[in-house]
C-alpha cells in the first residue's frame, strides 16, 4: 500500500496523471448494458431515439450546453463539446488537457499559409494527422470530447479582419476545397470521400461561422451586434458556397451559426439559414452549434429577444442544437413552462447530439477497444508529422520579388550574415492563434545558423508594434555583413480574434528600420515577412535595394526550417498569395460594407480579385520561383457549347440583348453531360525541382454589371524534376463554372465568349442560347 501511495505522490508531484479516457456503455455494469442505445447493431437512428427517450427534462436541458454532465443512473459519461484543432490539436476550448502523457501536439501553419500552397492532397494529409493525434489524446484520457471545431470556412473578405488568418483566403472555391479536404481527413475518411459508410468517425468536424462573418472588432463595431447587410447575390456566389461544400461533400458533422445578424435576424435564430438551407437544401445531418454565448448575446447585447427565454425558444425553433454557453441550461425549462416551447424541439436537438456521440463510438463501451481505439501517443509529435509539418511549412512560402536572382544564396560564398528584426528569434509568432503547443521550437536565426555560423543578430524593435527602433544599432550590423536578412510583420499583437487592424501598413518604425538596413547594406537585403494578412508593402516592391521578399504567414512549428531552406535553395518556393494584396488607403473603405461588387457611381471599389476595380500591390495567386514554368492548352473538347438545341424556348430569357438559361431549368442531367475536359501543359525550364500550383481561371468578354472580373475554376499543385513537363486534367462544369449568380440569388448561363486561362495562356469558348 505504502508503495502506491508514493507512486501516486511522485506521478502527481510531476504533474503528470494517468486516467483512460471515460466510458459510457459499459457492458461489466449489468444495470444499462441491455438498454437498446448501448447495442452496436441497432441503427444509430433507433439508437438516439431509445436514449432521448429515457430522460427525464432536466436530464434533457443539462445535455443542450457544451459542458454536458454525466447521466449516471443510464452510465452515460460527461462530454464536452468544445475543442479546438484549427492547425493542430490546440489548447484552446475546453476539451482538451497536456498534463498528461502527451504535452505537446504537432502544429502545423497557420491556415492562410497552408492555402498558399494550393493542395487539396497536403491540406487532406494535414487534417488526417490532426485527427490521429486527436484520437491519441482521448485514448490516453487527456480529451473530453471528440467534437472539434474547426475549420473556420469564412470568406477573407477584408484584409483588416484579424481572424482572416485562420481562413484559407478570399476565393469560394478555394476556401470550399480546402473545408472539404480538412473534413474529410480529419474525420477519417478517404481524400475522395465516401469511405465512412458505417457512418463512425475518427473526430468530428465543424463548419464555421454560419454565415457572413468576417468582423471582430473594427471602429467600435464587434462581430457581436454586427448586422451583416448582405445581397442574395453575394450570399449565393460567395459568402455561402462553403459551407455547401463542407456539407455536401466534406459531410460534416458540425455547423457553427455566427455571433452576427444577417440582414436583421441573428444567425443562430435564422430558420431559414438553419433548417431551410442546411438541413432542408444541403441535407445536413449532424449538430448545430451556437458560438459561445452567442444566445446570450441576442438578449443581453442585440435586445433581438425580449426576454431570455424568447432567446432559447427562437434558437431551438430556427433547429440550433446546442449553445455554447449556459443559457439554455439556465432558461429552457421556464420556456417549457410558459407553454412557448415544445418538448418536440429539444428532443430534436438532442437526437442530433447524441447521434454524433455515437458515431464516434463513445457509447459503445471502452474506446480501446472500438474503432481507432489503437491510436495511441506514439503518433503524436511523430517523425512523420513532424516532416509533414515541414512540407506544409515549405509549400506555402511565396516568393513576392526576386531581383537579379538574388535568391537562393550560395551555400559556400555567404560569409557574414545579418538577421535583424522584432520575428527574427521568436517561434511563438510561428503557430499564429488557436494554437497548442508544439513538438518543437526554432526560430529562423536559430535555422539560418546551419547555413552561416554565428550570422549577427539584433531585434531592431523590442516588440513587433515597433514604437521605437534602434537605427543606428541595426545600420551598424547590417554594414558588417555581406548579406542582409531582414524577419519583419505582424503578429497576435495586431492581428487576432476580437481585435481587427486599422491600417495596411507595416506597424510603427518597421518601414523605416527596413529602408535605413536596405541602404547602409552592401548588397540587397533580403525581407521576410511574417503575416496572417496583406500589408502594403510598396516602398519594399519598388526599391531597388531591397532584393528579395518573402512571405510566410505563420509557418507552424517548422517554419524556420522552411525559411532558411528557402533562403539558402533547398527549398524552392512555390507558394501563391491565396488573397489579394491592397494598397493602403484601402481602409477608406469602411470594413462594415458587406458588398462584394464594385459601385462606379459612389467609387466604391468592390472586393478580392474577382470584383475589386482598384490596383492591387500583389494580386491574388501571385508568386514566384526559383525556376521558370509556362503552359499551354494541349486539349479542350470544346470551343463551343450549344445548349439551344437541348433546352425548351421557354426556358431560354433575355435581359436586354443578352439571353440566358437558369440552371435550375437546364437540369441536372443536362448539366453533367454539358462537362468537359480541359488539359493543360506544364514545363519546369530549368535545373531545379520545383512545387508549382497551376490556377485555372475563366473571364468572359462582356463587363456587364455584377459580372466578375474573373473566376478560379480549378487548380492543381504538382511537382516537376528539372526541364520536366506534365500534363493536368482539368473538368469544366458549365453549370458551375460558366454560370453566375443573379441579383435574386439564382444561377444562370449567359449566352457569350468565355476565355480559359492559365498564366499567360488562353481558350476561348462560346456559349450559344
């Protein structure tokens, strides 16, 4: 006995605590292990339904908050529901603990990084690990839940928006190919979908925010009252898209409503948004979660609801299922009581929440022993992981400006390096927000040490806020070096969650710093720049002594790795800006303009490529390389789509001179036999392999009014060997791809000359009504 007892001591003395993680079901209790929801064989519908139909309704209101208590008389464990794994498992939410076993988790970049690699593959195997070590964690007892939320699927609409960073950018289709990759892998499913016929999962996944968030906290608007003036339009062709790929496709098993209003009513009140699009349009079939508190805030904060009950009761009626937060733990029973609110209602809800708990096998008795109960803590922080944190890290750095070649430096002829600025030593800026902790830290100066012994370091800023720079300090580095690495930008200071930027420049003294270095340097310095979003660099572009521009996002734990093989060519970059870079009186703009199209008679300039009219520092999918690519149309099957001999006269419509065809007239079939291939030619020209993404975008002829500019219809990363060409097939889809949103909200093919394009290259096809 005296023995355990110091055995606990010293394991508690460590910090350490050992537990398995909890069970529901347990087939040694004799008392519950006949119920019908505990039987595996029983479908997880009849499941749902016997349990729900055994509480009483205090049992029934405590399970609508993420905190969910046990149920003990039916040996049904606490859950919670709140956990976090945007880039890797976090330590944010309430659901999971690295006290334990494990203490670390792999982070991986930060999201807007990750997208610059434009990899559906790389974002799925990312995911996938992230699931792995998720389910590590519960089996060793460190995790109370397996509901993460995550991804954040919200149009990077603004490049104030603080939160921006965890999005995959400002293109639909990019940031619904992304939410589908992330789904799908993290859920356990293969990267084409379609393998979780059994319907268990590995993790569940979460699309947020439900919809039209992209606002914390700007000149005294918070994401809180906010409401969002949105178009059916715009709703249609880019605020919603998203989310119907992360249901449809990535089937996911959580949704996130908003803080916000859209057009007047609160999203998580929104019966048409909850129950009319995703349930009813999208066939969504998991949970719908509340951001926390977000049903407090309609009555405290936005006075939407009259009384706290009127709040749960509009919530629960729009078919919301759970409130993050403890107001319907502490108003659903007087609702009840009031005759405002149906029992119908919560056992709908809870229907919902217990079918995702038993899709993830956790009332089906010991986790060990179910389906991805042999994931243990040795996948966590693996070698593998780690490397894949890596290839991440590398994939996405861009290259913004090259002059002269200057990079890559040569590994023999660098013999005095620099490395000055505020990101230089830190690795914490590395993991950007909603972070854990990572399996390891290095910074770029200490990754640089490998290429160049003892390179010449000073932080030039005390702080990334730069509110006072050592000039002379860094001036006399810099003119000791042969050359200059300069590691400037941002970080969770300036940009973050409830805190949104007022400016596009770089912070305090930083352009300042930069411009004194590039001058007193010997050669053209190199600027890193570590940013979750756009800043106006255009003193940096324009001036010739600054050579060389990185950017990096926020890299994730391997990012000065990354950095440093880039800068020294073993790594050739070949990341693509996944949003468009504005100037800096862009903040004229007032960031509460929720319109994505450009008005010429007010000088309102529209926003992201596909409607801005004004000049842009980068443009969207903007970046170079180390090698040098071109492209050319091999195949198209068509230059010509007819659709006038396949639809009835009355179907076709006019708007003036232009004709065109709804989509819902023209039909599914017709529509999937309209598709066509699209094969595109690469070529690395030189001496060097290289990661390329390949953009495939379509314009047409006509600037006709809400038309965009242009549109990404596709993309594909490949890697090529040197003086190697490949070839990539594309799929056009007409109806998705050739159509567009009108002012009402629906679809429609308009009769025209649409032009493919891919770099310089073009392909034109006709559309005939």
């Amino acid at each position: 006995m005296m023995k355990h007892f110091i055995s606990v001591y010293f394991l508690l003395f460590l910090g350490v605590v050992y537990c398995q993680p909890p069970i529901s079901c347990d087939i040694t209790n004799p008392s519950t292990r006949n119920f019908p929801f505990c039987n595996k064989n029983v479908s997880i519908q009849e499941r749902a339904k016997d349990l729900v139909s055994r509480l009483t309704l205090d049992e029934k209101i405590s399970q609508l908050v993420n905190a969910a208590p046990a149920i003990e008389r039916l040996n049904i464990s606490a859950y919670e529901w709140w956990s976090e794994a945007l880039h890797g498992v976090s330590r944010h939410g309430k659901g999971i603990r690295f006290n334990g076993t494990i203490k670390a988790a792999t982070m991986f970049p930060q999201i807007i990084h990750s997208a610059a690699s434009f990899d559906t593959h790389l974002w799925y195997r990312i995911a996938q690990a992230i699931g792995k070590e998720a389910r590590a964690m519960y089996n060793e007892g460190q995790a109370k839940g397996m509901t993460y939320w995550a991804p954040n699927i919200n149009i990077f609409r603004d490049p104030r928006w603080g939160r921006g960073q965890e999005t995959p950018g400002e293109d639909p289709l990019v940031v619904g190919n992304y939410a589908v990759s992330y789904v799908r892998g993290i859920q356990g499913d293969s990267f084409e979908g379609g393998q979780l016929e059994d319907g268990h999962i590995q993790a569940s996944a979460c699309c947020k925010h439900f919809t039209a968030h992209d606002l914390d906290n700007w000149n005294g608007v918070n994401r809180y009252t906010f409401d969002a003036k949105v178009t059916k339009q715009d709703l249609e062709d880019t605020y919603q898209p998203p989310f119907k790929s992360c249901i449809q496709q990535g089937q996911a098993t959580g949704l996130m409503c908003a803080y916000n209003r859209v057009n007047g009513v609160p999203s998580c009140a929104d019966y048409n948004l909850l129950t009319g699009t995703a349930r009813s349009q999208w066939n969504f079939k998991g949970y719908i979660v509340s951001d926390c508190d977000a049903v407090a805030i309609m009555h405290d904060d936005q006075g939407y609801a009259k009384e706290p009950e009127d709040a749960v009761v509009d919530v629960l009626k729009a078919g919301m299922d759970l409130n993050c937060g403890s107001y319907l733990k502490k108003y659903t029973r007087s609702a009840v009581e009031q005759n405002n609110l149906s029992t119908t209602e919560i056992d709908r809800a809870l229907h919902n929440l217990f079918s995702v708990r038993m899709r993830l096998g956790l009332l089906n008795g010991d986790a060990k022993k179910q389906a991805f109960g042999n994931i243990g803590p040795d996948v966590v922080c693996s070698k593998e992981h780690q490397q894949l944190a890596l290839e991440a890290a590398r994939s996405g750095i861009v290259l913004l400006k090259n002059s002269a070649g200057l990079l890559p430096l040569s590994k023999s002829n660098v013999r005095n390096l620099a490395v000055i600025g505020p990101n230089a030593n830190s690795s914490e800026i590395f993991v950007g927000n909603y972070e854990g902790y990572p399996c390891k830290n290095i910074t770029v100066l200490q990754a640089l040490q490998h290429y160049a012994r003892s390179p010449l370091y000073h932080k030039g800023c005390d702080y990334v806020n730069c509110t006072s720079a050592a000039i002379d300090e860094v001036v006399s580095v810099a003119k000791q070096a042969d050359y200059v690495v300069l590691v400037m930008g941002l970080d969770q200071t300036q940009e973050r969650e409830k805190h949104d930027r007022t400016e596009l420049v770089l912070p305090g003294e930083q352009q300042r710093l930069i411009e004194n270095v590039a001058q007193a340097a010997k050669s053209p310095v190199i600027l890193v720049l570590l940013t979750g979003g756009p800043v106006d660099i255009s003193f940096a572009k324009e001036n010739s002594k600054i050579g060389s521009i990185l950017w990096a996002g926020y890299p994730g734990e391997a990012g000065g790795i990354a950095l440093a093989e880039t800068i020294f060519g073993d790594n050739n970059p070949g990341g693509k800006l996944p949003v468009t870079w504005y100037p800096k009186d862009f903040i004229n703009v007032p960031m509460t303009d929720m319109r994505m199209r450009p008005n010429a008679s007010t000088g309102y300039p529209g926003r992201t490529y596909r409607f801005y009219t004004g000049k842009p520092v980068f443009e969207f999918g903007f970046g170079l390389s180390y090698t040098k690519y071109s492209y050319e149309f091999i195949f198209v099957t068509r230059n010509k789509l007819d659709l006038s001999q396949s639809l009835a006269r009355e179907s076709i419509e006019g708007l003036g001179s232009v004709r065109y065809a709804s989509i819902s007239r023209i039909g599914h079939q017709l529509c999937q036999s309209s598709r066509f291939p699209a094969i595109v030619g690469v070529t690395n020209h030189r001496e060097i392999t290289g990661r390329h993404p390949v953009l495939l975008f379509l314009r047409d002829d006509t600037s006709r009014k809400g038309n965009p500019i242009k549109q990404l219809i596709g993309f594909q990363s490949v890697n090529l060997s040197p003086r190697q060409r490949t070839e990539i097939d594309f799929v056009v889809n007409p109806c998705e791809h050739l159509s567009k949103a009108k002012e009402d909200g629906s679809r429609v093919i308009e009769e025209g000359i649409y032009h493919l394009i891919v770099g310089g290259k073009e392909y034109p096809i006709s559309i005939v009504l």
